[in-house]
C-alpha cells in the first residue's frame, strides 16, 4: 500500500521525469560546456542568469555588466511535450541573498500579477526573455504550446511558479507545473492572479524542510493578542533580515506534503530524497 494518498490527477511518473530533468540542469552547472542534455530531449535553448551576483545591491548596478551569466537550466522538447527546467541554488543557506529584498511589482506582459522579491525579480528579468524567445521558436516552427510543463527545484521552483505566470501573460496558454522544495514565490496578490489563470500548480515538499517557509508568511513580528509588549531582539533581527515591508507572503498551488527527517538542513531540502520519500 503507497505510504501518501496522491489525487488522482497529480502523475508520480511526470513527477519523477521532471525530476530527472531538474538534476540534468544541476548537471548543466557542473559540467559547464561539457555537459550533453537527457538522452531523448531536444533543448531548444539553455538558459543563463547572473545569480551570484544579484545579492551585492547597489554592486549589482556596476558589476552586473562585465560578469558572465551562468547556466541555470534550460527549455527543452521531447515529441510533442515543452519543458521549462530551472536548478536551484546549491545549498539552502544560499536562500539569505534570494529573499532578502523587498517585494517588487510583477507585471507580465502588462498584467498585473503581485509583487514577488527583488532577488526574483532580477533573476526572472535575465531568464524570462530567453523562455518566451524559446517558446516563440517552437511556435515559430510549428510547434504548438498546449503541452508545456515547468519544473524547478528550491530557488528555481519559485522562478518556475513566476515562469508560469509569465508565460500565461504573454501566449495565453496554461502551463502545467510541477515544483520541488520551494519556498514562497510571491505575496498574496501573486497568489490570487494564479488562481485566477486557474493554472495546475503541484508543489511537492518535506514539511521538514526549512525553505518552503521562507520568505514568511506574515511579516508582523508581534501584537497584543500573542501576549508579546513590543519586538525582542531576535524578532527585532529577524523583521532587519527579511526585509519585507509590510506585506506577507503566500504559497501556490496544490500542496504535495511528505515527511522525513535528516539531521543535517541540505538533506531535509534534498530532491531525490523527498522524490524518494513520496513514491515509497
């Protein structure tokens, strides 16, 4: 007998090929030119984004230009299905210089969809033009875009959840995502435009993971009613450290919950180990 009690419609086996494909994109990294894409894909186009350096701030604005964007995933078909696949970062304690921003407008297309962080917005502003020229190729071609399926694991799942919007805004089509170990995307306005797609989100996650619950959900550290006479020093330094103005934010999607516990904070954010843990 399965140890969870999956809908109906969410497919273990797309579950574990999007999977395999996130891994294909941490290989990309390693690998550097070297790399050879999933026997049976064909990539449309790699891409790239400047994700060491969009935590230096006011930095950013001077070195941005002369540093080289790194591979970050890629956009791939295989017969008549597309797959958006972004990495995440290496470890979890890289997720200090990803949401430690203040929320930004997101507006694709136009369309108003939210507010997400900073460090989102930065990276999606070097990624999102290279998904919607690859998308555009494969329409360009003949190719349709009714199949699209996005996929992306820790920092690259929140950037799959806003690719998703994205490309909702600008082709009209509703892509199917399913996401690993992600933290929240956006605030509750970003929550409410994807709903109002009516997009299939499957966010699978380890209750035991710290990152899906960054950044927090409510960002008023304190109130009357929590017995609590004004900020300690450590909600004092926590309210310092996200940063995130006076707006909370907000998961998306259908919640695929497992359990399991590891002593160490990589292991509980570990992909093949929570895939692991919901097929058992």
């Amino acid at each position: 007998m399965p140890k969870y009690t999956l809908p109906a419609t969410f497919s273990t086996a797309r579950a574990e090929e999007l999977a395999a494909l996130v891994n294909a994109a941490y290989n990309q990294l390693d690998q550097g030119p070297g790399w050879n894409p999933p026997q049976g894909y064909n990539v449309v186009a790699p891409l790239s984004a400047k994700e060491p350096w969009k935590g230096l701030g006011p930095l950013a604005n001077f070195l941005g230009p002369i540093v080289s964007p790194v591979p970050f995933g890629f956009v791939a078909t295989k017969g008549t299905d597309i797959y958006v696949v972004i990495r995440g970062t290496k470890t979890p304690l890289e997720w200090f210089d990803d949401f430690t921003s203040l929320p930004v407008a997101f507006t694709p297309n136009g369309q108003n969809w939210g507010r997400i962080t900073k460090g989102f917005s930065l990276l999606y502003r070097d990624l999102g033009p290279q998904i919607e020229a690859a998308l555009q190729q494969i329409n360009a071609g003949g190719g349709s875009l009714g199949s699209i399926f996005i996929t992306g694991h820790s920092l690259g799942s929140a950037l799959a959840h806003i690719a998703a919007a994205g490309i909702t805004a600008k082709f009209a089509v509703r892509p199917v995502s399913y996401t690993f170990s992600g933290p929240r995307a956006g605030d509750h306005g970003f929550a409410a435009a994807t709903d109002t797609a009516n997009l299939v989100t499957w966010r699978i996650f380890n209750t035991e993971d710290i990152v899906p619950t960054v950044p927090p959900a409510a960002v008023q550290m304190a109130t009357p009613n929590m017995g609590m006479h004004g900020l300690t020093p450590v909600t004092h330094a926590l309210t310092a450290m996200v940063s995130l103005g006076i707006a909370g934010y907000q998961h998306i999607g259908y919640p695929v919950g497992v359990t399991f516990h590891e002593e160490v904070v990589a292991d509980n954010h570990d992909m093949n180990r929570l895939l692991q843990e919901l097929v058992s």
